[in-house]
C-alpha cells in the first residue's frame, strides 16, 4: 500500500493547529512541560460572597476541565502520529505491524492499530 503522506500530513497539522485554538480558550500551556495543558479558571466577574456564583464558577471550571483532557488527549495522539509520519511508522499498526487500511486513516489520520488490534 503507498499512502500519499504529504495528504495525511496535512490533514494532521491542520488538525493539530485546530485543537491548539480550541484548548487556547479554556487552557494556556504548562511552561514546565510544553506538551500538557493547565485549565484556567472563567472570568466570570464572580462575588465570592454569593455561593451560587461561586458553585456556577466551579461547575465552568469542571466542564473546562474535561474539555481541556478530551482535546488534548487527541492532540497526543495527533503529534504521535506526526512522529510515526517522519519516523517511516505511519500507516502501520503499533501492535502487529500490518498496513491499517487507508480508508480508517482517511477517516482518522492518527490511528495507530489497525482494524484487528
């Protein structure tokens, strides 16, 4: 099989770009470690005396939270499979070795195991 791999590495940088925007408005980047996320709290011009207020702003943050793990989760996987693209793996499954169908990477460019693992 011959991918057409400056196709898959478009879609995953452009993808990769995609998620970076989407974490940049709920979460900054760790400057201790470049790959992690930290979730920020909303600005919700909140009274701290009022415990509604306060429950409403944690509730923001918790929902913030799983969306930061969620999207960059993905974003993981989506530089792993930028590394297997420059590293000659891309297209291969991580646990046998077989070639993963295209039409899964067409559907998800960072697949890592073909449709048996």
């Amino acid at each position: 099989m011959s991918l057409d791999i400056n196709f898959f590495k478009k879609q995953l940088e452009e993808e990769k770009q995609k998620l970076e925007g989407e974490l940049a408005t709920v979460a900054k980047p760790n400057p201790d470690q470049p790959k992690d996320w930290n979730t920020t709290y909303p600005d919700m011009n909140i009274m701290t005396a009022d415990k509604e207020e306060v429950a409403d702003q944690e509730e923001e943050y918790e929902n913030r939270a799983s969306f930061e793990l969620e999207i960059e989760s993905r974003l993981r996987d989506i530089n792993d499979a930028l590394i297997r693209l420059v590293s000659g793996k891309f297209g291969k499954c991580i646990v046998g070795g077989e070639a993963i169908d295209e039409a899964r990477l067409r559907a998800n460019p960072a697949a890592s195991t073909c449709v048996k693992h």
